[in-house]
C-alpha cells in the first residue's frame, strides 16, 4: 500500500526571481475543534515586491501528520463559468509594492485528520507577460490549544450566536495589514478572531419582540431602536472565577451616533471600540473580555477576585457595538486586546437545539447562528 510523503506532492519549489513576501498571520495557528469538523482560522499578508501587476492564479495546500505522510490537499484556481473558485477570495491581483490580506479558504477539515504540517503553493501570474511565478515556502504547523479555564455562559437564558469566527463573519473579517496601517499602528492583534456575539431570544428565536404588522421588516438588523432587543440591559455574570484587571464604565452608550473610529484614531483612544467592559483574568495566560456593556452598570472593580457566574453588569450599547444588541466576548492570552493573542475556547455545560432537538454539551465551541437554550452559570 503506497505512502504518499511531503516531498512526493507538494514540493519547496520557488521561482528564483521572488515577487511576492508572503506572511502568515497571526504567528501561532491554532486547531480548532468544532462539533463536526476542526477549523483552522489564520490568514496571509500578500506584500509585492516589484513593480509587476501579478494575479494568484493558484492556489495550493497539502496536509500531512506529524510523520510527513500526506492526508488530503486542496486547490483554487480560474477554471469555471462566472465566478471561478479563486475568485471568491475577493481579492487575487496584486499591482507592484501593494499588499493585501488574503483569509486563508482551506480553513474546515474533517475531525480525526491530525492535521501536523500544511504546505501552500502559490501562483502568481504576470498580467502582461503571462510569466509565472511559484513560491512553495509557506509552511504552517498548526497547534491544538489546550484550554485552561471551564468557562459558562455569561448570558441567561435563550439565545443565539449573532456572529461568530466563522470564514465569513465580521470577526473574522479583519484585514490587519489594512487595520494596523490605517490605525498607526495602535490596532497589533486581531483580538475577535475566536469571538462571539451573545444576543438573546424570544420564543420565537428573535431578538426582540414583534407585532404581527412588523414581521416583514424582519429581514435585517435595521431596526430602529436597539433599546426593544431582549438583549438591552440583559444581566452579565463572569463566565469563570478569576481577578478582575480592567474595567471600563464611564462611556456612553451611542443609541443615536455611530462610533466614531477616525476620531478614536486621532485621539489614540482605539480601545474605546470596546465600550464599556470587564476583563477578567483566570489563569497566568487566559483572560476573559466582555465588550459594550451600559454605561454606569459595571459593579466590580480592578483587582476584585470574582467568582464563576457572578453578576458584573448589563448589556448595553457602548462602543462599536454596530447596529445590533449583544455582548461580545473572548478569550486572549492576555489584558490589552489590541495587542494580545485571541485564543479558541469553549463553554461548557451548553444545551443548544440541533435539528430540531436539544443536545448537551459537556463542552462546546460556539459559532455563527447556534442556539442555546442555556445553562444556570455555575456560582451565585
């Protein structure tokens, strides 16, 4: 039976002539277990080097276990009707010494592949000569994080994940060559690449309640007052004991005016996109954030030991909270969001409805659209 190794596949290849820097980001890449599949949520900075006007006319991956045998692979290129596959990056042409994120779209595997080693081919074509270009250098060695921290909901009762990290959400959607260019550098680390928007439900499994003539305005968050979400005001508790080492309780909650971000810029007050918040710290690198809490509502203070579901404060809507009604959480490696890691996590004692059915979970990663029934945070 033939064992298919890394140097039989997916060579090292590159063009002598190198025209392209190409940068994983972040710098450690995590596995993410998920309930079906694992994940993997990490992307590329593609920086020019020449003055060619270059397109990705290819992109390749290998995975491999830890002996070097190959798995599977996976590929994008310009064949097809209308919109070929690479074109669903959005971005694939790069003009000279430009740069521009590209979100890695091999990001989903199935659950018992031991994904150890990944190794990418890119093609870059120039547009005028139709000379091609290889760089088969970028490898990732993916890590399994081990969390520390038994983490409970810090919401009660029914509710849903409004976005989470998922491929396409807005948490992960940050472009962080763009974001730390445009914020001088003040915005490091994509702190919402794990994170999840908590937003309670009724029992219909809206956010808020509806008369009959309203339901057909129901196809959006363009509602016009975000005070009528359950989720307004909704109680937080501390999803696991720890020390409290950062409160912010002073800013307003911007039901009228949008964020202002060129201005937070201006001011070198980016960390106000966070609103109002607690964070909490559990263990020497595990810290809980809860963003756009009320302002006025937070009850603890920096340094107070706080235990598994105690009450902190209440949703508001402070911050970049956007158009909707939620709490945001986290978990990073450290304190200061804008520079620290963003790391996995899960939550346990979860009930989520599956298919039409309540499951339980000892413990679970949260994502995009799941529901939850709920779980009576551990503590008072």
């Amino acid at each position: 039976m033939p064992v298919f190794t890394l140097s039989d596949f997916l060579s090292s290849h590159t063009t002598p002539d190198k025209v392209v820097e190409i940068q994983v980001e972040p710098d450690v890449v995590y596995v993410e277990p998920g309930r079906d599949a694992q994940y993997l949520n990490f992307d590329f900075i593609l920086q020019g080097l020449t003055e060619k006007t270059l397109t990705l006319g290819f992109l390749k991956v290998a995975v491999y276990d830890a002996s070097g045998s190959l798995l599977t692979y996976r590929y994008l290129n310009h064949n097809g009707v209308g919109t070929p596959g690479i074109h669903t990056l959005g971005k694939f042409q790069l003009a000279g010494q430009a740069h521009f994120d590209l979100f890695n779209p091999f990001y989903q595997f199935p659950k018992d592949m031991p994904i150890d080693c990944l190794r990418y081919m890119f093609t870059f074509v120039e547009r005028e000569t139709r000379q091609e270009y290889y760089d088969g250098t970028v490898v990732v060695t993916p890590q399994v994080y081990h969390q520390q921290t038994r983490l409970c909901l810090p919401l009660r009762g029914p509710m849903t994940i409004l976005d989470g990290h998922d491929y396409t959400s807005h948490h992960r959607r940050f472009g962080m060559s763009l974001v730390r260019e445009v914020t001088q550098q003040q915005f490091v680390s994509n702190f919402s690449r794990y994170a999840v928007d908590f937003a309670l439900v009724g029992p219909d499994g809206n956010l808020r309640a509806m008369a009959p003539e309203e339901r057909h305005e129901n196809y959006d968050f363009h509602f016009t007052d975000v005070c009528k979400f359950y989720t307004h005001e909704a109680p937080v508790y501390a999803p696991a004991a720890g020390v409290v080492v950062a409160v912010e309780n002073a800013l307003p909650d911007l039901y009228t005016t949008a964020f202002d971000m060129d201005a937070a810029i201006r001011a070198h007050r980016v960390a106000d996109l966070a609103g109002n918040c607690v964070i909490i710290q559990h263990t020497d690198r595990e810290f809980s954030h809860l963003f756009h809490l009320l302002q006025g509502s937070v009850c603890v203070d920096i340094g107070q030991q706080v235990s598994s579901g105690q009450y902190l404060g209440r949703v508001g809507f402070s911050g970049a909270a956007t158009t909707y009604s939620h709490l945001h959480y986290q978990l990073m490696d450290g304190p200061d969001f804008l520079r620290d890691n963003a790391l996995p996590c899960q939550f346990s004692d979860v009930m989520l409805w599956l298919n039409g059915k309540v499951a339980h979970f000892d413990k679970v990663a949260l994502d995009t659209s799941d529901f939850i029934l709920g779980a009576e945070p551990e503590g008072d």
